[in-house]
C-alpha cells in the first residue's frame, strides 16, 4: 500500500539518544551503518558531524522539506499534549520535564530538515520501506531501528515483523531494534513468535508440513511408556492438537504452558526443566 504522509507522526530523536538507545561504542562508529526508520531524527545529520558514516532509510524521504515541516507543524503539539496527559508512563531519567523533551525533539527535526536535501543528493537519506530495501546484501555492517518495529505491534502483525526483520539481516551483518515494547509500554506481543521464526531459519514452514504429514494417529496408540506432553499454550499449531495426541496415547498426562511457543525448551528453559524433572520424580514414586 502506498505510503501516505499523514500515515507518520513525525518525531525524531538525536545521536546521543541513539548512542545510548544502541550502546554505540567507538568500534560500532567506525562502521557503516543503516538507521532504518530514522524518519525526522537528526542522527543522521549530527553523525555527519562526527565523521560517522550513516545511510537512513524512510518512507518519509519520499515528501519534499515543506511537506514535511508542515506535518510536523501539525502533529507537534498533539504528540505535546498527549505526552503531558500519559506524563506518568514515561521514565524521566533523561529529559526533566515535558517542555525540555518537546524542546529536544524540536531542535532535532529541524537539524534533520536543515540536512535533508543535501543528504538526499548525497544518498544518506534513502526513500525506502520495509519489508523491502533497495540495498544489496551486506551493504552495512549494522542495522538500527528506532521506535518503529516492535513499536507498532497492534499495527503490525507477527509475519511484517519477521520479514521486516530478515530483510534486515539480508542488508546487514548485525541489527539492533529499540525498543522491544509496543505502545502501551508491554513488551510485544510478536516477540516470541519472531524470535522462533528467526532461529528456526527459512525452512520451518517445510518442517511444520513435514510433521503435518506424519501419521500420528495411527502411531500414538503404539506408545506405551509414561508419557508427559507439554502443550505450549501461545502456539497456535501446536496448542490446540495437544488434547488429541495426550488423548491417543493411554495414560499419558497434559501440562500447558501459558506464553508458551514452539521450541518452548529454548524460550523457557528453566519451566521446561522444572516440568520434566516434576514428571519423572512423579513417575518415579509410582
Ligand atoms: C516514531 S518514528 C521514529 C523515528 C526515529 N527512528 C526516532 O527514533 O527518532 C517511526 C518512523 O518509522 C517510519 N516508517 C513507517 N513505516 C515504515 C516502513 N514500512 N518501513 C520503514 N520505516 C517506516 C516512519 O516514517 C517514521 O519515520
């Protein structure tokens, strides 16, 4: 779908939010390195300063520096307002006070604006958007995303965010998202879902329907030893089966793991060891 300017809420932070957001130490600046999503930040602009070698990449690049500066003028001072009125669910470690945030944002939108045609010409700032780059693979040695995947959970299901996030392992040898949480301050609700699908590689859809080709039902039955079954209870292939292999197989007893998904071992080791060592010490004492 094309994107529209008033589908962003412009809002851009600085190179030393992004320093500390990434932990940018000495040996990362010297590298290339991809802001994917940088949209209205200075980072790009300030890292120019800092001979720090930065492409950026947003569909916001696609609008001119009045188009933007007037969507900035118009979303400012709502974004303002609804910080001051959710002041409460923010951390004010960095910034003081709403007024001094605001300020900030300001000054870093206007740094990128100042930048944004020269930069364009240079190619620092790249017209671009995910689960598509126009980049070749291993382009940049680092990728960072700030404030947009992960972000927008609600928006954004589990499938944009794992495309979204092997395009950006095709184009660069390490990425770095921030944060992991969605809006609402909760951790996302993709992330398990994302993690498996990034460790399980390009092949686990084949390996699902390999085992969906498995003859189970008629094999269950032959099962004849104590048997646990541990149902993950957030994954949604292997969840709602778990009643009718436990029922196949006589005598066999159903754990369910609530935020569980496949492989559960990985992502909740220590519940997964707890639950198997409680089964054989009850199978022992039989
Ligand atoms: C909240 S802003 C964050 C800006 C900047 N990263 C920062 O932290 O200051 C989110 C950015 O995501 C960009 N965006 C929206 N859709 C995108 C897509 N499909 N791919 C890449 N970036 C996108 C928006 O244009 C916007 O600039």
């Amino acid at each position: 779908m094309a994107f529209q300017l008033t589908d962003v809420v412009p809002w851009g932070r600085t190179f030393d939010e992004y320093a500390a957001m990434f932990a940018l130490d000495e040996v990362d600046r010297s590298r290339s390195i991809l802001g994917c999503s940088d949209g209205p930040a200075s980072f790009n602009a300030e890292a120019l300063q800092r001979n720090v070698k930065v492409v950026s990449a947003d569909p916001l690049y696609e609008f001119s520096v009045p188009q933007i500066r007037k969507r900035i003028a118009d979303t400012a001072p709502l974004v303002a307002a609804q910080i001051k009125e959710n002041a409460q669910d923010f951390v004010w470690n960095h910034f003081k006070s709403v007024d001094e945030l605001v300020a900030a944002r300001m000054k870093a939108m206007q740094a990128f604006l100042a930048d944004f045609n020269t930069g364009l010409e240079q190619g620092r700032y790249v017209p671009a958007q995910l689960p598509d780059l126009p980049f070749f693979a291993g382009t940049f040695d680092l990728a960072l995303c700030s404030h947009y995947l992960f972000l927008y959970s609600e928006q954004h299901d589990a499938q944009f965010h794992i495309e979204a996030l092997r395009e950006l392992c095709r184009v660069a040898q390490e990425v770095r998202i921030f944060p992991l949480l969605e809006l609402s301050g909760a951790p996302s609700r993709h992330l398990p879902e994302v993690i498996d699908a990034l460790k399980a590689g390009r092949l686990a859809a084949e390996g699902h329907r390999v085992v969906g080709r498995y003859l189970m039902e008629t094999r269950l039955p032959r099962v004849r030893c104590p048997t646990l079954i541990i149902s993950p209870a957030a994954d949604p292939h292997a969840h709602p089966v778990a009643g009718k292999v436990t029922a196949a197989i006589a005598g066999a007893e159903l754990v369910e793991v609530p935020g569980g998904m496949v492989p559960f071992p990985d992502q909740m080791p220590e519940v997964f060891a707890a639950t198997t060592l409680g089964f054989l010490d009850r199978i022992m004492r039989r």
